[in-house]
C-alpha cells in the first residue's frame, strides 16, 4: 500500500519533464511585478483614502490615524502635509469669522 503526500505531488510537478510554455525566469519576473504592482495599489489606495477622502472633509487627525491603525499621529502627518486646498479653506473661514463678511 502506497502512501502519498503532498511533498511528493509538488516534487512531481517540478520534475515535469514536458516543455514549458513560459520559462521559468520569465514566470519568476511576471509574479515580482504583479505582486509589486499588487503592492503599489493597496499604498496609493491606502493614501488617497487618507488624504483625499477623510483629511479633505475635515475629518480629524486623530480619528484617521485610528482608521489607518497608527499607534500614534505623527505618522499620518505625511498625509495632512498634502492637504494645501483645506488649510486655504479653513483661513478663509477664519477670516469670514473675523470680519462678519460671506462674500469672501
């Protein structure tokens, strides 16, 4: 009675003797840059979500740090430093308030 493993399936398929479609070296660069293409996109995703969506409507600081999962606020400074448009915003605000003017 013989007995299988799944260490003996896999030995089995690299020693495949049959000519592969892709060779080996090219499916090792395919899968480096899917899975780094794959990378890129959760951090640009995971950016724009901090700075465009939450930071840009005012959403505090803090609440997005925790969002984010930072154990503290100084990481996700490098996001607010992109936010030139609501610091703008805010000082005309301010000045609205000041002055009692709304047409600014």
């Amino acid at each position: 009675m013989a007995q299988y493993s799944a260490l003996r399936c896999v030995s089995g398929i690299w020693q495949n003797s049959e000519k592969p479609l892709i060779s080996n070296g090219l499916r090792f660069i395919f899968t480096c840059l899917l899975t780094g293409a794959l990378w890129v996109l959760f951090h640009t995703s995971r950016h724009t979500f901090a700075s465009t969506v939450t930071l840009a409507n005012n959403i505090s600081l803090e609440v997005v740090s925790k969002m984010l999962g930072h154990t503290n606020t100084r990481m996700t400074t490098h996001y607010a430093k992109l936010i030139d448009k609501c610091i703008g915003e805010q000082m005309d605000r301010l000045m609205e308030t000041f002055t009692g003017d709304s047409n600014l």
